[in-house]
C-alpha cells in the first residue's frame, strides 16, 4: 500500500458516517487515504500539529467536515499551504447552515474549498480532490472521465425508462 495522498479529518467520530463518502468516492478513483479525528476547539494543539506536519508526510489535499461553529477546516487552512477543502456537517439544530457559514465565510487569504452539507458534499470533496490530483496524473484523470460518462449514460437510462422505451 502506497502512502496516503488525501488525509480526510473530522471534529468528531459522530461525523464518520458523512465523511465516510468523501472516502468512498476516493476509492473510486484508486486514491490511497487516511481518516481521523481532529478537533479545532476541543483538540486545538493537535489540530495544528496535524496542519503543520500534513505535507511533510505526503498529504497533498486535506478534507476537514465539521459541525456547528465549524472552524475545523478553517484552523487547518491557516497552518498548512495544502488545499483544503471543507464539508459542513449537518449534527445540530441548524442543519448544517450553521456548519456551511462557518466553513464558506472565510476572509479573504486563507481560503476553503467548501461544498455542500452532509454526504452529497463529502461525496463532492472526495471527486473534487480527485480532480485536483487528476491534473498531474493522467490515470485519475481516465477515471474522472469515465465517471461523467457514468453519470451520463444513467440520466439516459432514467430517461429511456421514464419514456417507456426500454
Ligand atoms: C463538532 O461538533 C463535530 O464536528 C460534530 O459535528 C459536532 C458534535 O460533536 P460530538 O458532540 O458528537 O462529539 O465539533
């Protein structure tokens, strides 16, 4: 087994069901990666170690998903020149639009690649950081490909279905 290229990380294990998309989506392209617990609040030295350390470990991309005043992602981003890319998560009354503000609204110089709340985004942040790493390696890029064709041929399925002509 290769190193990582992608460290995915959450504010907690109550995250994992979520993150575990980001994963699976990884795996789909033949992506190594790790998963961890890393919390910006409750965790922060170690946060910023993990930061820090990332790139001198082989990390090219980091996706932090967090919940609630999520600053997870954010806090990462300041310690490390590594794209990061943030999943809200939605674990509180909010439903993850506390988690969205708190992972978009960066101010400007330190940014976040932020998707959508909950497991369509961190099946988004797992393609997205794909694509990042597709643009030096041809094989991931093959692969991106053949997933859109994928994505195309099911919508003519559901059409063909829909129409009655299957
Ligand atoms: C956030 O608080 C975590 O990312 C999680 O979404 C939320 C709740 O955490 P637990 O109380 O379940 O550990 O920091």
């Amino acid at each position: 087994m290769s190193k990582p290229a992608v460290s995915i990380v959450m504010g907690s294990d109550s995250d994992l069901e979520i993150m575990r998309e980001a994963g699976k989506a990884l795996e789909g392209f033949g992506i190594e990666y790790e998963l961890d617990v890393t919390s910006a609040h409750r965790s922060p030295d170690r946060t910023a170690e993990f930061a820090r350390r990332a790139a001198g470990r082989g990390i090219r991309i980091i996706i932090a998903g967090a919940g609630g005043a999520a600053h997870l992602a954010g806090v990462i981003a300041a310690h490390t020149t590594l794209p990061v890319i943030g999943v809200p998560i939605p674990s509180t009354s909010l439903n993850g639009l506390d988690s969205l503000l708190a992972t978009v609204q960066m101010p400007a110089g330190i940014p976040v690649a932020t998707v959508a709340i909950g497991k369509p985004g961190a099946t988004n942040a797992g393609i997205l950081a794909a694509q990042i790493l597709g643009i030096a390696d041809s094989i991931i890029t093959q692969k991106l490909e053949a997933h859109k064709t994928k994505l195309a041929q099911s919508v003519e399925e559901k059409s063909r279905k829909l129409r009655g002509t299957s």
